[in-house]
C-alpha cells in the first residue's frame, strides 16, 4: 500500500542527506523556528515550500479556511505551544484566493459539519455585506472576502490571552496577514500586522 510515497520518502531523505550530512541529526535535536503559519488545509498551499523554509523552520497549523476560533482546543493548543514553550518571535494568518472553504461559506449549500465551522466567515461576509456586495464579479468578490477573513483571523490571534500575556511580559511577537495567490505564487501582505496590545483594534 502507497508504496510509491514510501519511495518518494527515501529518495527525498536521501537529497537532503547528500546536500547536507548532519541535517536529520540537527533536527533531531531541536526544533525552535521563529514562524507560527496558520493557514488552510488545501493541497495547493504547501506552508514551508511557499516561504522556501527547511523543515525545523516553520511551526504549521492549517484547517479549512485558515481559521484561528477563540473557541477551538486545536488551534489554540497550537497557538499555546508555539507562544509559551517556542517562543515564536511571528506569526502568519495567510489565506488564499481561490479558498473553497470561503466560496463554501457562502454558497447557500449544505455540506454537513463543515457548515459549522466556516460560520465565521458567514459572519465576516454579514459584517462586510455592503462592501461585498457592491463588487459585480463573483470572484473578485471572493478574493475580498479571502482577505477579510484573513483580517479577522488577525485579531482573534492578536486578542487571544496567550499572545496578550506573551506582550505583557514583554515578549517579541507580531502576529501578520498575508494572502497567497494559486495563479502566480505569491504572497500579499495586507498590511495588517500588530505587534503590541494597543494595535489590536485597528478596524478592518
């Protein structure tokens, strides 16, 4: 079974020996990457190939949609860890234009438990309904709501207790939004990057 990825396993590991003798033994010791990368789960969207970052560099969480829900014990056991035990000196919200999470938010269909979870991006798109709705193209239209989301996500994780706490003991962190774009490779900042308690409510 997968024999085909078990081969793609050794040959990869096998590159990375060749290009450097001591890599497996260096991340066996330690990981302490300076990056928190939430984003989505889509196969399009590979985190450490994106930024061009090895293994042992970028400290991953992604679901559908690249939510950070105050109210979800994954994403905040992640947020927690990378925080407190790494330290992360940044962390990246980065959606994606294109996202079929998005587009399934508000689509009107229904898919079952997924439903659920993308409701806060329903609630983006109600908060944000004039603006969305004054963009003729259906997927210009999505693209802004891709980038509203990201911004939202930005200050759940900014206001979350754990980051909070991190900047009330001084702690470097900057939490940032970025958008990836599919058709090019690109990441866009949205320029909403916060760094300390008073920035937090910069409004969207």
């Amino acid at each position: 079974m997968l024999d085909h990825l078990k081969e793609k396993n050794r040959a990869w590991a096998k590159r990375m020996v060749a290009a450097d003798a001591g890599f497996f033994e260096r991340l066996e010791r330690q990981q302490a990457p300076e990056y928190l990368w939430i984003g989505c789960s889509d196969s399009r969207v590979p985190a450490n190939e994106i930024v061009d970052l090895d293994p042992g560099e970028l400290f991953v969480h992604r679901n559908v949609a690249n939510l950070a829900p105050p109210q979800d014990a994954n994403y905040l056991s992640v947020l927690q860890f990378a925080v407190d035990v790494i330290k992360v000196k940044h962390i990246m919200v980065v959606g994606h234009y294109g996202c079929g999470g998005v587009a399934a938010a508000v689509d009107g269909q229904r898919r079952g438990l997924v439903d659920h979870w993308l409701h806060p991006i329903r609630e983006v798109f109600h908060e944000h309904r004039h603006e969305l709705n004054a963009i003729p193209e259906s997927r210009a239209r999505l693209d802004r709501l891709c980038e509203l989301n990201v911004i939202r996500q930005v200050r759940n994780v900014a206001t979350d207790v754990f980051v909070q706490e991190a900047w009330t003991r001084g702690q470097d962190l900057c939490i940032h939004g970025w958008v990836y774009s599919l058709a090019n490779g690109l990441v866009r900042d949205l320029d909403v990057t916060v760094c300390r308690p008073g920035m937090v409510e910069r409004p969207d």
